[in-house]
C-alpha cells in the first residue's frame, strides 16, 4: 500500500498519518513510563522514547545530563 493511498482518506477528513502515530505514542506514554515499552511498540530510539516520557509526565521528569 502507497503513502497517498493512506493518506488520501485521511486528508478528506482533516487527519494526517503522522500526526496520528504521534498522538498515539504520546497516549501510550502518557499510560506508562517505561521508555523500552515504547520503544518496543513502536519501534522509537532511546532518545525519542523519553522525550515521549518526559512530555507525558512533566512533573516526574528530572533533567538528565546524558539526554540533554
């Protein structure tokens, strides 16, 4: 299946594919705050995971030096 084929639908009803995989994480991530779950599911990098992690939960977040 192409790119436009997924897109196409959902263009029509003001959805992008993208912004919905990024809503979905972010929903996950806000259920948990384990980053290797996330990166098991869908298929982010250490890095990309916590910064899901941390966006979810501000408040539990401390600055990590190595992430920085």
């Amino acid at each position: 299946m192409s790119i436009e084929a997924i897109n196409k639908p959902l263009r029509v009803h003001g959805h992008q594919a993208n912004r919905l995989r990024v809503d979905r994480i972010f929903n996950e991530a806000q259920h948990t705050d384990d980053p290797l779950h996330l990166i098991r599911l869908f298929g982010l990098s250490p890095r990309t995971a916590m910064k899901y992690i941390h966006a979810a939960h501000p408040h539990r977040s401390q600055s990590d030096p190595i992430m920085s």
